[in-house]
C-alpha cells in the first residue's frame, strides 16, 4: 500500500467546512437504485427506489454526505477553483476522518449515503488508493452498509479503482468538457483516452460482474448501482447537438445511467474563460436535462431533437413541445387508441401517465376529466391530442397558432427571439376558420 502523510493540524470541523463547499461543484450526485440489507450485522441499509433527495439552492444533495477528500490538485483546470495556481484554503480527510465523519451524520439520522469526491494529490494513484482504504474501513471496519458513491480517478491502476468498486455502489468518473478540443483548450494536462478508460474498465467489469451473478449467487456486486458522469456547459463553444451526441454516446456504449450538465460558472479570472453577461446559462443547462430525459425514457434520438443545421434547442419551448410543432402531420392522436409509444410523444403525457392511460382504458371509457386525473398536463396536451374523436376544445394546427398559445403569459427571455406575434382576430377562432 501507498503511504502519504496527511497534516493532521487543521481542526476536522474546518476540514469539513473547506471540503464540503468545495464539493458543491460537483452535480453528479445520484440515488442509490439497489438494494442492500442490513441482515443484522451492520449499520445502515441500502433501499432501491433510492435516497431521498433534499436540494439546497446552490444544488447540493443535503441527504448525502457530500464532500472532497481533498482539494488538493496536482492539475491546473483553468475553470476549476481548486486548480493547482489558485490560492486557496486547502484541506485533506483522513481516511478516518471521512469515517468518523459519514457514521457521525449517520447515527444522528442527517444522512443517509455518502458522497465522496477528490481533487488529485500527489498523483492518481496515491488519490485512488486513499479513497480505497477510505471506503474499505467503512465497509469492513464500520459494517456500514448505506449508500456510496466515489470517483474513479483517471490514470489511476485498474487494480485500485477494481477493488474500490466492489466496495461503492456507484461510480463516475467527470468528462469535465464535451469534447476533447474543449478539454485540450481549458485543461490541457488532461487527455480524454485517460478520462475515458475507467469508463471502460467499469463497463466491462459490470457486464462480466452479471455473468458471474447469473452462475454464483454469492458473488460480490461491482458498482452495482452503476456508473454516472458530467459535462460543464457553456465554458467551450460546443453547441447543444454536440454535447447531447456525446451523452447518447455514453448511454448506447457504456451504459451510463445519468449525464449530468453543470452550467458553467466562471470562478476564476481567465482570458480563454467566456464572460457571460447573463451569469450560468441556467435556461440551457435545464432544455439539456429535458432532452436527456427524452433520450432516456422517451425513445427520442438526438437525431430527432436536433441537427448540424439546428445545433441548438430552443429556449423558448421545452425540447419536446418543439419537435412536436415541427411534426405536426403526426398530430392529433387518440389516446383511446395509440400505443404507449405515440403516447410518449405526445406533450403533456409523461411516461407514467402514458403507463396509466394503456391501463386504464381497458377498463373502461376515458374523458378529459380522467386524463388530468392521470397527470397528463392538459394545457399543453390538449393542442396535440383527441379524446373519442374529440379535441377538449376547437384549436387550429397550425405551427404558429399552437405557439402563440403556448407562450401565452410567458415572459419574453432575454437573448432569444421571440415568435411573431400579431393581433387576434375573429378569425383566429378555428370555429369561424374556412
């Protein structure tokens, strides 16, 4: 085993202070999705709906212990604050620490799971094997059986970031930028091939780990809530199509469970940093986990969503209500008929709503009162479906007249371009159209 000295002279509440704000950073902070029992021999379980989330306004997840081992970094991310040319306050856990720390929370019912994430120190191996020896005394000496999620170091050995997946319960492992450009302007000692290969290895430890489930029933999982990662938005020049290509990418070949996008956030004076005068592109940061979604539960192809001739979503509708404006030959659809599939694809209708509408018509007939009932959000559905041949009330289809209606009330937002509008007249009522 590695051996590093950690100063132990900082008091553990101001380590905590440090390290905690520090980690406010990262977003990638995820539910469990496994089960875990507790059988009466340690502390804590691990249930698979997972962890209940609290979000405190900066975003951090309050039901996890959220921090840094260290800040520490042996790197020089322009668009990090713990780069290694920043004077900052710097800190470092003790494996004990964080131990102390998570079973301190725990037992006084704060917490429910750990977070635990690294700057670099020293290199990626002495890092990862910190991490280890971290979670292996809280597994093995502490029987804590809650909920961990640690980072794979990039450039650390595969033996160490093997042994500490059998040991969490998820892993990530940051892309930090969309593509290899942007991480070779912004971060240049980090190369995407290093970033990638943990990815790699977890994916194929996982697909091997299952076989093994398959034929011993005893064998120990590995990330068995699986594997997540991050892209900071708008610090680079790519364009909407660009990123979500890359997280479908993730999703088809690694079988990523989340992408997280974390607006940029311009914490250090730079000059290759973008000014942004509107401060974190929030707004397209929100559109990006829209259609991350729709990737994930939607059936949606970043195809459909998007193009090199329209590389950005449209900040004024929410991705799905805008493919749907651009197809609306698919439109109307009957929902006491399409299948769950054109139900999805409909705005307004979730894919638990969907789920209850197939269920519920067999049962029975269905009207507008049962749809809202199901959660279907009508004052956006009722412009794209029928109920019994009927629409809830006459609407024209045409592009124009739906987004009009659809934008009814909102504010215009800044930097984007608003629809055309124009004076209603009588003869924008459908009832009265030839």
């Amino acid at each position: 085993m590695m051996e590093y000295r950690i100063e132990q002279q900082m008091e553990l509440k101001e380590k905590l202070r440090i390290l905690a704000d520090a980690a406010k950073y990262d977003v990638a902070c995820t539910s469990s999705g496994v089960d875990r029992q507790n059988r009466g021999r340690g502390i804590g379980n691990c249930i698979a709906p997972g962890i209940c989330h609290s979000f405190s306004a900066d975003g951090r997840c309050i039901s996890l212990l959220k921090i840094l081992f260290t800040n520490e970094c042996i790197f020089d991310c322009r668009y990090c604050i713990n780069r290694r040319s920043n004077d900052v306050p710097r800190a470092s856990f003790t494996p004990q620490e964080v131990c102390d720390l998570t079973m301190g929370f725990y037992r006084r019912n704060y917490i429910e799971g750990l977070f635990l994430s690294s700057g670099i120190i020293v290199s990626p191996d002495v890092t990862m094997e910190l991490l280890y020896q971290t979670l292996y005394k809280l597994r093995r000496a502490y029987h804590f059986q809650g909920y961990i999620h640690v980072k794979a170091i990039p450039g650390a050995d595969e033996e160490l970031i093997a042994r500490t997946g059998y040991l969490a319960d998820r892993m990530s492992v940051n892309l930090e930028l969309p593509t290899a450009e942007g991480l070779k302007a912004l971060a240049p000692q980090k190369q995407r091939p290093k970033m990638l290969a943990p990815i790699q290895q977890v994916q194929k430890m996982r697909t091997q780990n299952k076989e093994e489930l398959t034929l011993y029933r005893h064998t120990q999982k590995f990330v068995p809530a699986g594997q997540s990662t991050q892209m900071i938005i708008g610090a680079t020049g790519e364009n909407d199509w660009q990123i979500m290509k890359v997280a479908e990418h993730m999703y088809k070949k690694y079988e990523m469970k989340r992408v997280f996008y974390s607006a940029f956030l311009r914490v250090n004076e730079d000059s290759l940093l973008p000014v942004l005068p509107g401060g974190p592109p929030l707004l397209r940061e929100h559109r990006l986990y829209q259609a991350d979604w729709l990737l994930r539960f939607y059936g949606f192809e970043t195809e459909e969503l998007l193009s090199e001739d329209r590389p950005d979503f449209n900040l004024l509708l929410d991705p799905k209500c805008d493919w749907a404006l651009r197809h609306l030959e698919q439109f109307p659809v009957e929902v006491t008929k399409a299948d769950y599939h054109t139900l999805l694809r409909v705005p307004g209708i979730g894919y638990r709503s969907a789920g209850r509408i197939v269920k519920a018509r067999r049962l029975g007939a269905l009207d507008y009162e049962n749809l809202k009932k199901m959660g279907v959000v009508l004052k956006r559905a009722l412009y794209f479906i029928t109920c019994k041949g009927k629409q809830m009330y006459p609407v024209k289809m045409t592009e124009d007249y739906i987004l009009r209606n659809l934008l009814d009330g909102k504010e215009k937002l800044p930097g984007t371009q608003a629809p055309l509008y124009r004076q209603l007249s009588l003869f924008d009522d459908p009832r009265f159209s030839v």
